[in-house]
C-alpha cells in the first residue's frame, strides 16, 4: 500500500500520525500534526463542525499561497476534522489529541504535547473566543487554558532526575488531563455553538 493511501485512510479509533505528520512536513506545512490538531480542536469547539472545515480550507489556502504543496493532504486532514468533531459530540467522551504513539521516544511526544496544547490556546483565540470577556462563570475554562499555556511553555524533559517509568506516568497524566479539558471547553461552549450535536449525531 503506498503512503498516500496511508495517510488517506481515517478510522475510528486511530490515524497514522508519523505518517501524516511527515506527510505535512514534506509538502511544506508550517506547523507539524500536533500544533494542527490542537488549533483545530479549539476551532471546532467554538464553532462546531462548519467551523472546523473552514479552519482546514482557509489554513489550506494559507499554506498554498505561501508556496507549499499542502491541497494534496485535504481529504487526510478533512477527515482528521470529521473524526474529532464525531468524537467530541458523540456520547462516547472518545476525544484523544492526536500525539506520537506510545512507542516513540518520550522527548517527541512530551514535545508534540507542548505544541498540541500551544495550538488549542492560540486557535482559540484564532477561532475568536476569548475567555476574559466571554461569559465564563465558574472559570473553568480560564483555568484549564492557563493549564494548557503552562504545558505548552514546558514539555516535560525526559533527562531530568525522574526516572523512565515516572516521566512516562507523568506524560500520561498531561495527557489525560488534555483529553479531559477539551471535552469539558467544548461542553461549556455548547451554548455559544447553539449547536445540538450530540443529539443529532447517529
């Protein structure tokens, strides 16, 4: 099977990330696969699905202008769109970032985190949220972006004295931690979207 087949193909449960992320790199995408599931991420939570779409189009658009050769890859990040929006609606709280697999080094996928998370704050205020003016009575949200900068400013570095098994332990809780903050932001921008996904989604 060739690679553009490859990075064609999205399931339900998982996407080849090395093999997209490459993809995206070869044909000149400024920023890797994390930082563009973060940022898609915060656009679909405070615009839903069309918003989402328009995030890849328009960034498409960018990307070609500036001289890259991205148009190819629409449908593998079109579908990349899809697959989180159903999985942030859906009842199922399936929501994962898309991140390294587990068997690479633990410096790429602290890494790819910082940068996951550095996409959602800064595609959030992109999408045009912003939590210090917008309706956020319990802060939570604020809190949980404020969570996410922190993350994004400091990967978690794997030479420092922990030892493997609890730098692991320690990415793993970030990273459940991502997973959980974004269901809750797309949850508590529900009224903003207007939008009744979950219950329109079969």
């Amino acid at each position: 099977m060739s690679r553009g087949k490859q990075i064609a193909i999205v399931t339900e449960t998982t996407l080849a990330y090395d093999a997209l992320d490459e993809a995206l790199s070869s044909a000149g995408a400024p920023i890797g696969l994390a930082e563009i599931h973060g940022t898609l991420c915060a656009a679909i939570c405070v615009g839903g699905m069309d918003a989402g779409c328009l995030w890849v189009e328009d960034n498409l658009a960018q990307w070609s202008a500036a001289g890259s050769d991205v148009y190819r890859l629409q449908g593998p990040l079109l579908g990349l769109q899809l697959q989180t929006w159903q999985r942030l609606a859906g009842q199922e709280m399936a929501f994962v970032p898309l991140l390294p697999d587990e068997d690479d080094e633990l410096s790429k996928r602290a890494y790819a985190l910082s940068m996951w998370c550095h996409g959602f704050v800064s595609g959030l205020g992109l999408a045009g949220y912003d939590f210090t003016v917008e309706d956020d009575q319990s802060g939570e949200i604020a809190e949980i972006v404020g969570d996410f900068a922190q993350i994004s400013r400091a990967a978690l570095d794997a030479e420092e004295d922990l030892q493997d098994d609890q730098a692991e332990f320690s990415l793993a809780e970030l990273v459940e931690y991502v997973r959980v903050g974004v269901q809750i932001v797309y949850e508590e921008l529900s009224h903003r979207r207007g939008d009744l996904s979950r219950q329109t989604l079969h």
